[in-house]
C-alpha cells in the first residue's frame, strides 16, 4: 500500500469514527478547540488572521471568525475560484457571506484578495493531524503561523513557514 493510500484509508476512518460522536460532545469539542486557538499567542499577536468557514461536520468556525473581527483583526477566508483552487479573501463582516461552491459560505467574487505572506495566523482545516504540526507538510503557500482544525481543501492555498505550533484540533 502507498503512502496516499493508507492516507486514504486513515481519513475514511478517521471520518466514520467521527461521524459516530454524539452531538453534545461535538458541541463541548468545537467550543474547546476555540477557547484553545483564541487564547494562543500566535492568535494574540496575529494582525491578519485565514480561517475556513466551516460546512457539515467540521469544527464550527463561527465563534474563531466573530472573535477575530471583535478583536478588530483583519479576518481572511477562502473564496473557491476553481474546483479545488481558492483565493484568499478579507472580510469586514460574516454578513457578506453567501452560499459559494460546494454550498459553503463564502465572500462576495470582489471582496479584497490578499497573497499568503499577508497572513499571519491560519487556521487549516484537516480530517486528523498530530498534536504539532510543521508547515513543511503544505509545501504551496506562505505565512507565519498556522493552526489544523476541521477538513478540507484549504491545504491548497493556505499560508505557511518554518512554524511549529501545538494543534488545537487534536
């Protein structure tokens, strides 16, 4: 078996055994991985922060996206411009989210871009990852910091650096 594949494999896994988690656990975890990212000093000291919008059974990204803007930080979020390519995109407000590709909420197509190195903090979402990540497994993108907590195709254009981190999605 390759390496993709028994990646594949952990990730089916690792969703079936998810997807078997009571709800008021899911509901306690979400406000747990939140509390944790927020009260980090890579987020305290961050200026512009990339979060994914989450969708379905991920993490629930609100509570990180309304404190970043309440703490009058520039919020980043993923616009899907291609199958599988996204653009980084700030927003002022989670009102000007809309149903994008995918049915996941994203920013309006003239929302400003911004480039990777503009970030940093990033929050990234992931099926499952070790308690410390480094930024050497996102080969395609460039920031500071950033933190692994839900799943999804962010891995693609999402920022980086010779960064470790503990990960509040573990």
């Amino acid at each position: 078996m390759t390496i993709d594949e028994e990646k594949q494999q952990l990730r089916a896994t690792i969703r079936r055994l998810s997807a078997q988690l009571p709800f008021r656990y899911r509901e306690a975890a979400d406000r747990a991985i939140a509390r944790h990212l927020l009260a980090l000093p890579e987020y305290r000291s961050a200026g512009a922060v990339f979060c994914f919008v989450s969708a379905g059974r991920e993490i629930d990204t609100r509570p990180i996206l309304e404190q970043t803007l309440a703490d009058g930080k520039m919020l980043c979020v993923p616009l899907c411009v291609a199958d599988g390519i996204m653009e980084l995109r700030a927003i002022r407000d989670l009102k000007e989210l809309f149903p994008g590709a995918y049915g996941i909420l994203e920013p309006p197509a003239d929302s400003p871009a911004l480039s990777p190195d503009q970030i940093d903090l990033a929050v990234i979402p992931c099926v499952t990852c070790s308690r410390a990540i480094t930024t050497a497994s996102w080969p395609t993108t460039g920031a500071r910091r950033f933190c692994c907590a839900g799943s999804g195709c962010c891995a693609r254009r999402s920022p980086s650096a010779s960064t470790t981190i503990p990960s509040p999605g573990c």
